[in-house]
C-alpha cells in the first residue's frame, strides 16, 4: 500500500532517495526511456509505488513547454485554469 503524504506530495527527489538514484534517472524512468538499465528502472519503480508519487500535471505542463518552447510553432498557448482559487493555486500561476 502506497505511503499517503497528507500535506506533500512526494517528489522527484524523494523518489530518487528511497532508490538510491539520481533524479534524473527517476524522470527517465517515469517518462518511459529505455536510458536505464532493467534492474535500476524496476527499484526506481518500487520506490514510485511505495511513495506514491505522481506528477504533477502543471509542473509536467511547464516542464514541456520549456524543453520545447523554444521551437514552437506560431499560435501555440501556454494556459492555467485556476479552478479552484487556492493558496497552492496561485503559487503555481506565479511561477508560471
């Protein structure tokens, strides 16, 4: 049974701790690259499962609109949808 973090989600780097691994290679291994060998994605893994982490939708939307913002084709949007006006919601738009 995962481990429930009631005020943090686990990150990255949690993750990359419990397995003993670069955070790197864990974001390699959650996006499915085959840079990794078999027996370090498959401890990366069970420290996903035991945390219970998940990516955070808008830190991943952010991240790609980064890597590829650069080459964008003319017309494409970043957008955010506060839809719930929290304290964490807020913080996120500001870092957008």
């Amino acid at each position: 049974m995962p481990t429930v973090y009631p005020y943090e989600r686990p990150t990255l780097l949690d993750v990359a701790r419990a397995a003993g691994v670069s955070h790197i290679t864990v974001s390699r291994v959650v996006r499915g690259l085959r840079m990794v060998s078999p027996r370090t994605a498959q401890r990366v893994r069970r420290a996903v499962k035991k945390l219970g982490y998940r990516p955070d939708p808008a830190l991943s939307a952010l991240a790609a609109y980064r890597i590829h913002g650069s080459r964008r084709a003319q017309g494409e949007h970043l957008a955010f949808l506060d839809c719930d006006g929290t304290d964490y919601s807020r913080m996120v738009f500001s870092g957008a």
